[in-house]
C-alpha cells in the first residue's frame, strides 16, 4: 500500500480528527506514562511488544489509538469509532491513513510530537508511513519517514526569529516546514515524492497550520528564479552505491553518487536566498583521496557562484564499513538475515572505488551576506552533547554576535561592557596541596556545550565581566595584578574574547 498516494486530504476530517486526538488525550507524555518510560524508548528501536504488553487489554480511547496510530497495530472497528467519535474508522479510511476489513488495520502511523523553542512549547501530531517494526520487514524504496533523531535535529537547529518566506527542500512528512511556520509567514515545501507531499498537506490540516505551500520536483527545480530568507533542509543525503539490487530510499537517497547531493545543495543555494538569508541542513560529506570532509565542504562553499558566509559543524566521523552498517540496518535488513552481507558489501566496493576512508556527519548554516561580502567561515568539529533544545536562538545569537564584532575594532571591543552568559561554569583542578590551579575550565551549559581550558588571565576577565566595567579597563586591572605589560595582555585577551563573545560564553551588556 505504500506505494499508493494518499488521496488529497480533506480538511474537515482533519479538523475531526484533530478533536478526537484531542479528546482523547493523545499526546506524547499520556502515552509514555501510559506503557512506560522503558517501552517508549523501546519504541524508538523498532520494538513495539514492550508498549503493546505494557497496556494489556486496556480498552480506552488512548489504548486503543496508541496501539493503532502509534504500534501500527490493527484494532477492531467498533473500539476505533469509540475512540474516534467524529472521524470513526471510515474516516480514517478516507484520509488514507487505515483500511477496513474485519478489522482496522493502519496504513500510516500518526504520533504526537512535543517541541519547545524560544518562542514557547507545543505539540503536534505527525503521520507518516508505517515502520519496518510494524511492516514485519523491509521498508519499501517510496517510505515516508517520520519524524527520527536528524529531524528533531534539523528542527532544533532552525532559527527561531521571524522572516517572510522560507522553502524546505526534501519535505518528508513536513516536519521542518511545520517547524518553520512558527516563525515564518509563508513556507513552499517540496519533495520529489507526491505521497510525502500528501503528508505534508495532511500535517498541516491536522495540526491547524495554514501558509505552507507544497511543490513537487527535486532540489531548486521547483523554484526556479524565486529567493527565500529562510532555506531548510533535511535532504536526501545518504551515500548509496548506485548499484540495481541495492534499495534507493526516496527519504535519504538522493539518486547522486557519493555525497554530490549536499555538495549540489551548497553550491546552489545561495541563488535562492535573498540578501542576509539563511539556509540550514544536515549533510554526510567524504574523506575522499586523502582531503578531508570539512576541506571538501568548504571546496563547495568556495565554488559557490553566490558569495556564502558558512558555519559547518562536523558531529562525527564513521569508517567506511560502520558506516554500511547502519545504513544497511536503517532499511530494515539486519544482521545474519539473507542480503545483509551483500548489500554492505556493494557499500564498501563504492567507497573503494572513490577512496573513501571516512565519512563525516554534520550541520551546515550557509548565510548570503546582506552587503555580498563574506565575513565567516568556520569549520569546526564538536563531539560533546547537544542539548534538547535552544540550539536554534544559540545560532541566531551568535551570527548577531558575529554581525556586531565585525564593526568594533580592538579599541572598540576593549570599550565594550560584557558579561558572562548564565549558564557558563568555572572549574579549577588543583594538584593535592597546590595552591595554584594546574587547569582552569570554562564550561558551556547551553549551546554547543563547550569546554575550553583557559589561563588565569582569561579566567580572571571572564570572572570579572559583569556588566559595570569595560573590558579594557578589566584587562589593565589584571595586567597589575599579574604584574604584566598592560599592553601585551590586550593583545592576547581581546582576540580570544571576541572568540567567546561568538560562542556564547560572553554577551555585551
């Protein structure tokens, strides 16, 4: 069934379902408290028996809806029109989302999705396709994918600041456009996939969302000769051998060799973004014949016929058969069942043929410089822990930095007032008996939750920042105290705060 495209949502329907979804208190944190903190994540791995056990023979309209719209688990049609009072099961049947034979049986999964920002919190409620888990099986090349961990990545990492128009490019099941609503008057989302259309449409009724408008075609076709201030995009970006027997998944396989679908994103881009626009995806990039991957990205940003600022942020690296490994595992064939050495096999025989030793895995914010100078370029590598949520007013916060350090001189930023951001820490590690620290650490608690070592001059800045002093002032006062040259510390202070002033550490008063 999944090859079928979802008839043209009815918006009536949605709205019905929307209140009965409602009425039954469908929500994330009712169905975790209702099978289990354990079961959930279980959920999340492809193992449904945890929740299914975990509600027993409970008959309630929450029971029974999780088991259906959640575990893809069919029910029986008189629970399902108990449950869904104003939808009833042949409405469901009529939004594509179930069939009705002797019983109900789901052809899609509708799952509450919680989200928080800057600007507040909510939840919406997504449908997607039907997972391997429920499938019994492999997933087939056309499946829609719901919402997963790059997803909430991508919609955390979105700017939370208000803009005209935004395009998503690689749509999905929506996720990134709803998310870019929020913020954004008008959204064009496109896919080269009419049934993840469909479910974007379907989203967006169900959810109450209006302004997004759905495309179809693949990467900039669809907007040919139109610019956007915001461009997101969660694209297709799995390296795949182009080799017939190995499965080409419409979500993350954008029919390119090798990572040329990220590099075709990023150096077309900036034709599509209005002066000061902001694109933002996530992206796979390879360690090909000794140049390694941000080199590579940086290459394309470089190439670009629209001058970029960029800051790419590289989360991690595999090797080659890791890497085939997961990618393998992800479209449901698992280790020790028929085709799994195979199709890892035919992985490693393409990266061979492009001596490919690794392949990193990251965020790229490219930005069209509102005066077609570019000022950053940073490619950078970070391993620590993301945090839930705010990374998105985190970026917005430090390209403003970024903007305004770029008109203070260093007698301008040595006239500035700063203080330190309320979620840095200090530590000091002292050898047993030592008066003086061996390693001063300054930690990030936001952001990207960096770690950095400092000195006890920069230590003893940042400690001072509190809003009332400039900082050359600070810098002169410490240089007596160290019984330094007031001079020579400037010199060495001012660059690396204009450093923590970016990452977050620091902020102007």
């Amino acid at each position: 069934m999944n090859g079928r495209v979802l008839p043209e949502p009815d918006t009536d329907l949605c709205r019905d379902l929307a209140a009965d979804l409602r009425s039954a208190g469908f929500t994330a944190e009712a169905l975790r408290d209702a099978w289990g903190a354990a079961a959930d994540d279980a959920i999340a791995r492809g193992l449904r028996s945890p929740a299914s056990r975990a509600l027993g023979d409970r008959g309630d309209a929450l029971a029974v809806l999780g088991r259906l719209l959640v575990l893809g688990m069919p029910q029986a049609a008189p629970s399902v029109d108990q449950a869904l009072s104003r939808t009833g099961a042949a409405g469901l049947a009529r939004l594509g989302l179930a069939e009705i034979d002797h019983e109900v049986r789901p052809l899609a999964v509708v799952r509450p999705q919680s989200y928080a920002d800057a600007s507040g919190s909510g939840q919406w409620w997504i449908a997607s396709d039907l997972d391997e888990a429920a499938l019994g099986g492999p997933l087939p090349e056309d499946h829609v994918l719901g919402v997963g961990g790059a997803s909430l990545t991508l919609a955390g990492l979105q700017l939370p600041t208000p803009a005209g128009r935004a395009l998503d490019i690689g749509a999905g099941c929506g996720i990134q456009a709803l998310r870019a609503r929020a913020h954004v008057d008008h959204v064009v989302a496109t896919d080269i996939s009419p049934r993840a259309l469909a479910f974007t449409r379907l989203n967006a009724l169900l959810n109450g969302i209006d302004g997004i408008e759905v495309r179809l075609g693949s990467l900039f076709e669809p907007v040919v000769g139109e610019q956007f201030d915001r461009v997101v995009s969660n694209p297709p970006f799995v390296i795949t051998p182009r080799v017939a027997d190995v499965p080409a998944y419409e979500y993350r396989d954008g029919g390119m060799v090798g990572d040329d679908v990220v590099a075709a994103f990023v150096t077309g881009v900036g034709a599509h973004l209005a002066p000061g626009g902001v694109a933002q995806l996530l992206g796979n990039w390879e360690t090909r014949d000794g140049v390694a991957g941000l080199e590579r990205v940086r290459g394309w940003v470089d190439s670009s016929p629209m001058p970029l600022d960029a800051w790419v942020v590289e989360r991690e690296r595999l090797d080659p058969l890791s890497y085939a490994e997961l990618w393998v595992r992800d479209g449901g064939t698992l280790p020790g069942t028929p085709g799994f050495a195979r199709l890892v096999d035919a992985w490693l025989d393409d990266f061979a043929a492009r001596a490919v030793t690794e392949v990193g895995f990251g965020y790229l914010l490219l930005r069209r410089p509102a005066d077609g100078s570019p000022t950053l370029g940073r490619y950078e590598t970070l391993h620590t822990a993301l945090p839930g949520e705010g990374l998105g007013a985190h970026l917005a916060a430090a390209l403003e930095a970024h903007d305004r350090l770029r008109t203070l001189d260093d007698p301008g930023l040595a006239a500035s007032v700063l203080v330190v951001a309320p979620d840095v820490t200090e530590a000091r590690h002292h050898l047993p008996g030592a008066e003086d620290p061996t390693v001063i650490e300054l930690r990030q608690g936001g952001g990207f939750g960096r770690l950095l070592g400092v000195d006890p001059g920069l230590a003893a800045l940042v400690g001072a920042c509190d809003g009332d002093l400039a900082v050359g002032v600070l810098i002169d006062a410490i240089a007596d105290l160290l019984e330094v040259e007031a001079g020579a510390l400037r010199a060495d202070l001012l660059p690396r705060v204009r450093e923590l002033v970016f990452t977050g550490f620091l902020r102007f008063a």
